[in-house]
C-alpha cells in the first residue's frame, strides 16, 4: 500500500513489512513543517526553491535566528538570517498587508545590524548600505500610520547619514536635519511626546556636531 512519495522525483516508500517485501525506502520529512518527504538529501536540496514557498516555519525560524542574533549585538549572523529570511518571504506571497509587516519586521533587523556592524568596525560601508533599507521600513511606517516607529526610525536615518560621512569630516547637515525636523513634524502632528523629545534631542545632537 503506498504512503507517499518524494516531493522532488516522486519515488514511493511502501508501508509493508520487510519480511514480505523486502528492503523498504524510508522518506524523510522536512524537518520543520513535516508536510512534505524526500528520499534524499539532494532531492531535498533540489527541491528547496519551490517549497520554502511554503515551508513557514522555515521563515518563522529564519526570523527568530535573526532577532536573537541582533540582541546578542551579533550583526553577522543578524545579517546572514536577515537575508536568508528576506529571501524566503518574498517568494510566492501576494501583495498587501501580511507581506508588508513581514518586509517591515526584516528590514528592522538588518538595518539595527548594519548600524551595528558600523559601529563594532568602523567601516562605514555598512551604514550607507542601511539607508535604503530603512528609507523602505520608514515608508511602511508611515503607510500603515505606526508614526512613533516612524519617528524612531526617521531619527535612525538621520544617524546612519551621518556616520556615512564622518570618513569625509563633513556631515550633509540639509540632508541629516531634515531627517530628523520630519521626525520631530510627524510626532507634534500625531500627539507623541516621546516621540517628540527623541527627534529633539537627535536635533541637538546634530547642532553640536555642526
């Protein structure tokens, strides 16, 4: 009687005992959403493209995997899952809400991770490369009207701008001030006095530097 088969070449494991029948081809489940089987790992690694598609609790561990490494200040393995997990969530899923929080949700990861990998090595590369990542999640924000995660990652913007150009001891003060002058505009429209003293203080701080 059959039982099923390999997702990637379609051979069959029987569920038979072997005194009748034989040796019997064992399937193996994917290991983490045990609703598909292959016979082998290359049928696995073949067939990859197509089932991390729906294979969510890939995604889910993808995701995990990356939020632990960014708390752990470990922004190599936060960018390494960060991309593993950007790449299986965009695949196949429609667009709209759900994908949209998920895009959000990665792109904090890796722009905290780029900020950080620009602090822990001083090579600035890391923080030009997370400002259009978070110029995306700023527009999300804003978007879905999350404005004082908008008006914290306005502020974040503003910062990476400025270590990008602390290699050439001159900060873009137009560019950095309006960052954070929109931030400051979003929270007194919307009422958030946090949000307000963070974007500030941000404006201080750029007036110092100055």
């Amino acid at each position: 009687m059959a039982d099923k088969s390999c997702c990637n070449c379609g051979t069959t494991a029987v569920c038979a005992s072997t005194e009748f029948l034989g040796p019997v081809l064992r399937l193996w489940d994917c290991a983490k959403c045990r609703k598909v089987a292959y016979c082998n790992v290359n049928c696995q690694r073949a067939h990859w493209d197509k089932h991390r598609k729906i294979c969510k609790p890939c995604t889910q561990y993808a995701f995990e995997q990356a939020s632990i490494a960014m708390k752990a200040d470990d922004w190599r393995k936060a960018l390494k899952w960060s991309g593993f997990f950007e790449k299986m969530m965009k695949r196949g899923d429609p667009p709209g809400f759900e994908r949209d929080e998920l895009q959000r949700s990665v792109l904090l990861v890796f722009t905290i991770a780029y900020e950080q990998a620009a602090k822990a090595t001083g090579e600035l590369h890391y923080a030009h490369d997370g400002v259009p990542l978070i110029r995306e999640q700023i527009e999300l924000y804003g978007q879905y009207k999350h404005f004082d995660l908008q008006v914290e990652s306005l502020c974040t913007l503003g910062h990476l701008i400025t270590m990008t150009t602390l290699d050439k001891k001159i900060i873009d003060e137009q560019v950095v001030v309006g960052c954070f002058q929109r931030a400051s505009d979003i929270a007194k429209l919307h009422g958030s006095a946090f949000a307000e003293y963070s974007a500030s203080f941000a404006l201080g701080q750029i007036a110092g530097i100055q």
